[in-house]
C-alpha cells in the first residue's frame, strides 16, 4: 500500500505527533506490518494520511495527538537510555515516575554518563530538537585521569579526526590547574555524536572517569536533583523551539 501522493501528512510524523514513538521507529514499524490504514496493512512509510483515515497500530486505533510537552531529567549513571535492552540492564524509563505519560528522549546519554536529558511526549519535537541544524550547543563536566596537556585542549577548537570520524569544533578548558592525577575539565560542543567526549578525550590519552551534562541548548540542568524529573512549560517550548516549529 502506496501513495505519497495523497493529500495530508506522512504516516511517520503522524505516529510521532500522537506520542507513540519516533519517526525512525515508526518506519520500523510499518516495515515489521504492525501499522494499517483504513483496513490495508502498510508496506511503506512513504504514505500520507489525513484526519479521516483509520489508522491503527497493533490492532488498536491511534491516539488522538496529545498537546506536546517537555520534560528536564536528571539522569543517574547507570541506566541506559531505551525503553528495552537486550542485555537486561535498567533503563531510564524503568526508573521513571509512573504517572508520566509515555515519552522518549531527545537524544541519548550513554550507560556511565549523568545530568540534564530531554523527554517529550512528542516523537516529532525530539527530533526537531535533536537535529543538528538547531546547533544547539551542549555543555558538560568530565573528570578525567590522565596528565591534561591544555595546548591539545585548545586545539579540539578546530575539530579533530579519531579513527575516520571527524568531529566539529569543542571547547574544552581545565576547570583549575591541576595537581594529582585526576582533573575536572569543562566542554561545550554542537553535534553531540555517539560517544563523542569520550572517545576524543581517550585520544588525547585522558580516561573519562566521570561525565555530566549540564546544558542542551537553552535548558539547563540546574540544581534539578539526581532521578527528579521537571516538566518545561509550554511558554517557554513555544520561545526555544519557535512559532512556527509545530
């Protein structure tokens, strides 16, 4: 079943918009058979739907979209950021409020890694936010063990190459001038790939021993205590994301 050319939105956005996942999964979802519309069991996700189609997931007819939020989260090391792990370790939506809606992250933190993470009911926000044309710039504390060489901290500022993967610009300064074997570095970046601190500062020979977000973008982790969750009111999603970013 096939036809982008229909009038209204794609399928993907809509299950996004409706809160039930992002659009990344709901194209895995069409593609496993689990989304239908008005009867027909979809094949692609290159298919557009309007207000009078029927369109089901899982044999239960969608949600109507619910009004988008947004939640600040202070993530604790030790959970993993998804809703299901195949190795069995605790996730952060295991350790969630029960009276929170089903929500997903903008963006991820990894298992050893703390402070501020994103979560909104909307699957479509997520991946507005996260989008690195927003070049939002995401700010953070790393302990790290290791002698800090400042002058190759410097340097990160024109980006560098580790094992073929270049990443953009960091900026990156010793809190204060170290003595023992351990320091606190400070690092603000834009593109935020997968395991990007860490893997930069083990170039430079530097262990990550402990690391903390504490800005994405406009939102800041602030005294938000560890595992408290605290919900960004709709004014000011409205003044970050912009009027005409629905």
């Amino acid at each position: 079943m096939t036809d982008k050319a229909r009038p209204g939105e794609r399928i993907a956005k809509v299950l996004a918009r409706a809160g039930l996942c992002s659009r990344r999964d709901a194209e895995r979802w069409i593609a496993e058979g689990r989304v239908s519309v008005n009867g027909e069991v979809l094949t692609t996700p290159a298919f557009n739907v309007s207000p009078d189609d029927k369109v089901v997931v899982d044999g239960k007819p969608l949600p109507a979209a619910e009004k988008r939020r947004l939640w600040r989260y202070h993530k604790p090391a030790g959970l993993i950021t998804t809703h299901r792990d195949e190795k069995d370790r605790p996730t952060v939506f295991g350790a969630l409020p029960k009276d929170l809606p089903r929500v997903i992250s903008v963006g991820r933190l990894d298992f050893n890694s703390e402070g501020l993470l994103l979560l909104t009911n909307d699957g479509a926000l997520a991946r507005m936010l996260e989008h690195p044309s927003r070049g939002w710039t995401r700010r953070y504390r790393v302990r790290v063990h290791g002698r800090v060489d400042p002058t190759a901290l410097a340097g990160l500022a024109k980006g560098i190459t580790v094992e073929g993967v270049s990443y953009g610009p960091i900026m990156a300064s010793l809190d204060k001038a170290q003595d023992k074997a351990n320091a606190w570095l400070t690092m603000a970046l834009k593109e935020g790939k997968n395991r990007e601190v860490r893997r930069v500062l083990e170039h430079l020979g530097l262990k990550v021993t402990r690391l903390i977000r504490l800005t994405y973008g406009p939102f800041q982790l602030g005294s938000l205590e560890r595992g408290a969750v605290d919900e960004i009111p709709g004014k000011v999603i409205k003044e970050q994301v912009g009027a005409g970013d629905k």
